[in-house]
C-alpha cells in the first residue's frame, strides 16, 4: 500500500498569508510548491492529499477535518517566513515537540531544504501550530526562506526556485520513508532545451543529479566532473582502458 501524504500549502483565498516588499504573496509561493512536489511523489508512488488545490478560502480547522478523514501518514504545511528586518534570510522547519517521527523527518526535510538553497540553516524548532497540534498523524510545518527579505522574494518568485524547493522536499520525505525517487525524475530539466540529451545520459548512467533531487542544467561543469563523465563512457567501449 502506497504511503499517503497530505500537503497544506499555506494560506489561500482572501488570506494572502505574508506579503513581500515586491508584492509577491505567500499563498501563490505555496501552492505552486504544493503542485510540484505532489507531481514528483505520485511519480514515486505516494499517494498524495493536498488540503486546497487553488487560491480558495480554507479554515485550519477545515484542514485538519480533512486530513485525519483521509489518514495520512505525514502531514507537511508549507510556508513562508517574514520579519519586521529585510535581513531575515534562514529556513526553519516546525514541530510541536522533540523526539518523536516528526522530529525525524523535519530533521531530513530541513537538511534537504538547506542543501538545495544554499541559504543559512535556521534549524528544527517547537511551536504551538495548529495544524501540528490537532493532526494525530506526524506533522512539520516549513518556512522555506523569508518573502520579507528582497532577494529571496526574488528567488521564491521563480518558477526554478519553487521547483527547487519542491524537489528537495520531495527527497526528505523519500528518505523518511525509505522510497527510492526515479533517478531521472529532475524537475528542473522539463522544458530545457536540451531536455532530451539530458534524460539521454541520465538513462545511459553517464551522468546524475544532486543530492537535493535537482540536475542544474544550467550550471558549469568542472574539469573533475567531465573526466569522471568521460571515464564512464570509456569504460563502456571495447578495449576501454
């Protein structure tokens, strides 16, 4: 039986949730990352709830209704941070008390969130939510950068960062449970020019991702990594050496 999922994109409707100095809001932020990483867990065979699947108004108690009635294994809202100072720049992940399985995975879902951004590591933190609070399964609520802050509202504003994120939670929640994420599943490669090379030699075994589940087209490549390319294909020639 396949694990089920329930996502909470923060927000929705006529709460906007925080908005950034450039306008940007946290509900559309959410939502967006909401539909990438459910796309990316059916494709490994979770089963996924999601608590809104549009810019509808939907009580926390209304979420919580729906999720214990669909009995989800994990429950992860999605958010953004926002601070009175446009420093404010880490990501943080919330339960509502240490050493439990939510712990565990709000341990994984946080590390992965870091790796993939780059940004400062703001660390697993307790709260009094209310989303972990009433839910029986485990919860984490993840405040994925802060819309506060100019250059991150930027970046969250992209579809290649919302992607981003939702990969790397895609991979936390993959190690949680022990399910292997398809090797060539990148969601950062759809739509690339280059899109069919790439799945090319992601299949061949030539080439592979990174450790937050992204491939980064876009990105140079160093000399060390083209050798270690270039010995794989002489390995698979004949009288390769």
């Amino acid at each position: 039986m396949a694990v089920k999922i329930g996502l909470d994109p923060g927000h929705g409707g006529r709460d906007p949730g925080a908005v950034g100095p450039g306008g940007l809001q946290e509900k559309e932020v959410t939502l967006a990352v909401a539909g990438y990483l459910k796309e990316i867990l059916v494709k490994a065979g979770f089963t996924v709830v999601v608590t809104r699947s549009g810019d509808q108004d939907v009580s926390l108690a209304r979420r919580v209704e729906y999720l214990e009635a669909e009995k989800v294994e994990l429950v992860l809202s999605l958010h953004l941070n926002s601070a009175s100072t446009p420093e404010a720049n880490y990501i943080s992940s919330y339960i509502l008390a240490p050493g439990g399985r939510a712990e565990k995975a709000a341990a994984l879902l946080q590390k992965r969130l870091v790796e993939a951004t780059g940004w400062p590591d703001g660390g697993v933190r307790e709260a009094n939510f209310y989303i972990l609070r009433e839910t029986s399964a485990p919860a984490v609520l993840v405040e994925m950068g802060f819309i506060s802050n100019p250059e991150q509202e930027k970046a969250l504003g992209q579809e290649v960062t919302q992607k981003l994120l939702a990969a790397a939670l895609a991979r936390g929640l993959a190690e949680f449970f022990g399910v292997e994420l398809d090797a060539g599943n990148f969601p950062d490669i759809k739509g690339h020019w280059a899109e069919g090379a790439i799945r090319r030699v992601i299949a061949a075994g030539l080439m592979g991702g990174y450790p937050d589940g992204t491939f980064r087209p876009d990105q140079y490549l160093k000399r060390a990594e083209l050798a270690m390319v270039l010995v794989k294909l002489l390995d698979r020639l004949p009288g390769g050496s």
